[in-house]
C-alpha cells in the first residue's frame, strides 16, 4: 500500500452546506447582526484574534476612559520595609506596559477598520444590493485557507419595517443554534 503524499494529506476543500431555517422574517437590520454576529464568533474560533471580540472591546474602553492613555508606566507605589522593588521588577514592569500599549493600539486600529467594515456593510444592505456576504480567512484573498458564505433570501429586504426591532437578537440567536 502506497503512502499518500504530503499534499494528498491536506484538509479537505469539499463544501459543507448548511442550511438554517428561521421562524422570523429576515430584516436588512437582522442580516446585518447575523453577519456581525458570525464575523466575531468565525474570528476568533479560527484563532484571527487571541480572545473574543466582547473583550477586545472592553480592553480598548478601559483605557479610553483613563486620562493617561499613552503616558508613561506608573510609578511604584511607595517603598516600604517589606516591600523593594528591584531594577529587574523595574524593566519588567516597563517592558509589559509598553507591550501592552502597542497591543492595545493594534487592537483599537482593528475594531475600528472591523466597525468601519460593518458600517459599510449595513449600508450596503439597506440599499437591497447584497445577495450573500463571503468570511474568506487565510494570508490574502487569493490564497483564503477557508471560507464561509451567508446567502440571503431573496425576500430579505422587502420585510416590512416594523419587523425590524422586534426579531432582531431572536433571528441571530436562532441562527446560532
């Protein structure tokens, strides 16, 4: 029996279709949360960002709210008998808080192209224009390793309007299961 190569032995690029029906009429509005929705849980399962998108969000709030955002490392507290900070515990502390920094601005940089994006993408299907949404992961479009399709009804943006706030959360939960 012969071995299989070492391309043969690569995950399989067969399509998985999975098809969700929902007990609501779908809204622009609710495709937009299930879109959102989907995005954040794809991301981070697929390990696109180190934890999920809710704290993401709450790390770049924390430090918005402190006036000191890109100011120094503070100070240590004050130096007591049984407590004396080193030089090392000084450069390690200073060497932590400026990762941190740099994390946090590549963090806020992402939540706001992620924002942008989806801002582009409500407007987009208010307009009645998108028929499907593609999550394409990998290094470039190109050469994406996977990629997901959210295909709309036909009948998506016609949904009367006062549908809209009530089924919102509903849809994207059920959506979920």
């Amino acid at each position: 029996m012969e071995q299989p190569s070492k391309h043969a032995r690569q995950r399989g690029k067969e399509t998985i279709n999975v098809d969700v029906k929902l007990e609501t009429t779908l809204t622009n509005q609710s495709c937009a949360m299930i879109v959102e929705g989907f995005l954040k849980y794809i991301l981070y399962q697929r390990n696109q960002i180190p934890v999920q998108f809710d704290t993401l969000e709450r790390e770049v709030a924390k430090t918005e709210g402190t006036p000191s955002h890109h100011s120094e490392v503070p100070t240590p507290q004050e130096h007591t008998a049984d407590k004396v900070y080193s030089r090392k515990e000084e450069i390690a502390r200073r060497t932590l808080h400026s990762k941190r920094q740099r994390w946090l601005t590549k963090v806020n940089n992402f939540l706001e192209v992620f924002n942008t994006v989806m801002q582009t993408l409500r407007t987009e299907l208010n307009d009645g224009n998108v028929m499907a949404v593609n999550v394409i992961l990998g290094s470039s479009i190109i050469s994406g390793q996977e990629v997901f399709s959210i295909i709309f009804p036909r009948d998506c943006s016609s949904a009367p309007a006062e549908c809209e706030v009530s089924n919102g959360r509903q849809t994207a939960m059920q959506f979920f299961r």
